[in-house]
C-alpha cells in the first residue's frame, strides 16, 4: 500500500491523545509546514481547550470522525487505552490512513493492533519518541521537544517497505533522529533505562513520604535529591500502564537491580570501603561516558 501524498507533507493528522507529547507533537508538525490539518481526539477539556488555544490542534473530533478524515493517526494516549482507541477507529479507518503511535511499550500494544486491527494492522507502525518531561499535560508541550531526540520504529512484518518509510519521515520532520529496532529489543532496552529509573524515583519518593520523620527529611533535600526524584512528577496513569504492559522485561531488570543493592548492603554491613569504593568508581566510570557519547 502507497500512501497518496508526497513524504513531506502528511496532510490531516489526527492526535489522539493531547497531553505532553500530542500537543507538542502539533506544534511540530504546524512549524516544520508538513501538514495541512491537525486535529485532536482528547478526554481532559482542559487539555483539548488548551492545546486549541495554544495551535496545537485545529479542531475536536471523535475517533471515528478522525478515521474517516485522516492521512495519519498517531496515537499518544497510555498503553492501556490503546487497544480501545484501535476498536473505535477499526471500523471507520480508511485504506488511505496510517496510524503511529507515542507508546514506551510495544510488544503490548502490537498485540492490541493484531487482534483488532485483523488484515488493516500493516496500516499500523509502532513508535517511540524518546522525548517527554516531569511535567505533563498539554501546559508543558513545546515545539521543540522532538528535536535532537531518538524515535524509535518498531516495524512489523505486515508493514510495506513505503509505510515505514512515509512513518519514518513523518517523525523525522518534527527532528526526531530515527532508529529502527524489533518490538522485543525495544521493550528489553527500555525496561533498563527508562522504565526501571522511573519506578526508583517514585519508590525514593514512596520512602520518604512514607517514613515517620518524612516532614524533616523533605525540608532538608538538597539537590541531588531533587535531580534524582525529578521524573517520579510524571505521569502516575502513564507509568501504571508501561509497567503492567512491560512487566516481563521490567521485572527481570529489578531482579538485577535488587541483586546490586543487596551486594552494596552486604558491603556497607560488612564494612568494607574497598569493596563499595570498586563498585563506584564501575559505575562512575559508566557515567561520565555518557556525556562523552
């Protein structure tokens, strides 16, 4: 399947979902000049109200609406509510229409697109914008938050060689750098490095809220502590959903993770500075070379 528009212009898109991400993605989008019309689907009033103030989206329609009238769809809602946003739009979705989606989670929601979807799924390519904020909501999106980030494409079998293309350079437009990787290597990677950092923080935050002198201890951080809880502001409803959509891989990295932290507490019990001083200097090593990379 060929789409009919050129690569560098997307025509209507739809956005599904008008928070951080969606919001941000139409201001994009209207500033990179590649499309003629964004629409916005949306549950929160005070988000769809404000992402029309702001020019993130044109008009409000409901899903179905969208289906019929789109060249692209792109769905930035929580995993959880993908499956329900493919059965609304399955009847109505047109040859024509491409749908992408905004979800840090991809082998749950590939399935989703499968089983509903049925032959229409190679209308569907999975994505990931590594882009986002602790702050969420359709007030925090700005037009550059894609630029210089990666989006990662998780292409299917039933998708053609065009569709991916069309969807690569649709990200690409709003200054995504695009890599293409398997559903299954997407979820092990940011199990590891997304979603384990995000439950830290809210089980740093959960432990001193939580702790009987929590009120002391809250009004002395400083600011490592600040840098370190900063994402655990983000979206409660959003990390509820990768968590449960990703639960095998993430699971599997807090195994890991509970093995280093037990280590560390047998060489703090034991004492032992040497021990403790070789783990760190490991993982400060580690560190530095990301800011070289």
């Amino acid at each position: 399947m060929t789409i009919t528009h050129s690569a560098d212009n997307y025509g209507t898109v739809t956005i599904v979902g008008v928070g951080l991400i969606g919001a941000s993605l139409g201001l994009a989008l209207k500033q990179a000049g590649v499309v003629k019309t964004v629409l916005g689907v949306g549950r929160s009033k005070e988000n769809v109200d404000q992402a029309l103030k702001m020019g993130a989206i044109d008009a409000v329609v409901d899903l179905g609406e969208a289906a019929k009238k789109s060249d692209v769809i792109v769905l930035c809602v929580p995993v959880a509510q993908m499956r329900g946003a493919f059965e609304l739009i399955e009847p109505h979705l047109e040859s024509k229409t491409m749908i992408t989606d905004a979800g840090s989670t991809k082998g749950d929601v590939i399935v989703a697109a499968k089983e509903v979807l049925g032959k229409k799924v190679c209308q569907f390519v999975p994505a990931h914008p590594i882009a986002g904020g602790a702050q969420h909501g359709a007030s925090a999106a700005k037009a550059d938050l894609f630029k210089g980030r990666q989006t990662i494409i998780c292409p299917m079998q039933d998708n053609s060689p065009e569709d991916i293309a069309l969807i690569e350079g649709f990200w690409e437009s709003v200054g995504s750098e695009v890599k293409k990787i398997s559903s299954v290597q997407h979820d092990a990677i940011y199990a590891a490095v997304s979603h384990l950092p995000h439950i830290l923080s809210y089980a740093l935050m959960a432990s001193v809220v939580n702790s009987e002198d929590a009120e002391q201890k809250l009004g002395h951080v400083g600011a490592g502590f600040k840098d370190f809880t900063r994402i655990a502001a983000s979206s409660p409803e959003m990390w509820r959903d990768i968590c449960l959509g990703n639960r095998t891989a993430i699971l599997k990295e807090l195994d890991q993770y509970l093995l280093i932290v037990n280590h560390m507490h047998q060489l703090i019990t034991e004492n032992d500075g040497p021990g403790l001083e070789k783990l760190f200097n490991k993982a400060s090593k580690a560190r530095k070379n990301l800011d070289v990379v």
